[in-house]
C-alpha cells in the first residue's frame, strides 16, 4: 500500500565525485537513481536494500531503488535523493525567481514495485 512520504532531492559528495567521471557512467547513474530511506520505514513497507520503489508526486513519477539509513541519519518518514535526472521528475518548474527549482520538502507517495 503506498504511503506519503516528504523527499529532499541534494548534493551528496559521491555524486559530486561521480559526476566528474560523466553523467552516462554508471556510478553517477547509480547514485541519482537511488532514494535514502529509514530502516523502519523500508521493513514496514517490506523492501530491503536495492529493491525497486515508484515515487509519485503531482509533477511526476520515478522508479529509483532504495537505501536504508537509521533513524539518526534520516527520520521516519523522510526520504533522500541525489539531484539528478530522475529527481528533476518530481519538481515542480516554479523556481520562485531563483532559477533552481525547488527541491525540499516534496509531497511523494512511495510504493514498492513487486516483479
């Protein structure tokens, strides 16, 4: 059943060192292609480390893997992601005059992807 979770697309130092290697390798695919959640909130949705989970919010939907972090690392209910082309689906094209789009605090439902 999918839940509403709050996602925070950033900067994390891996993608930033995987991007110098080139956007089509596949360390910066990998990074940008995986959503950090807590531990909790990943048994209670029975998924584990790399399984396939569909974030939906009202611009858009992704399928991306998941990562378990604790809670100290990431509260129940909140959710990671490196900026990349898969996070650019999810927000929203206002930039509010900044001209980067924002990226804190986006509504998304989360739901495993059963094979």
């Amino acid at each position: 059943m999918p839940e509403t979770m709050t996602l925070i697309g950033g900067r994390s130092s891996r993608q930033g060192t995987s991007l110098c290697a080139g956007k089509l390798e596949p360390e910066y695919i990998e990074v940008s292609s995986t959503v950090e959640m807590n531990a909790e909130d990943m048994a209670r949705l029975g998924l584990k480390d790399g399984d396939a989970v569909r974030l939906r919010s009202s611009t858009g939907e992704v399928q991306v893997r998941c990562k378990g972090r604790t809670s100290k690392d990431l509260p129940p209910g909140l959710l990671f992601i490196a900026y990349g082309p898969l996070s650019s689906q999810l927000m929203e094209s206002d930039t509010a005059g900044s001209g980067m789009p924002i990226s804190k605090h986006i509504a998304v439902t989360v739901e495993p992807v059963r094979a």
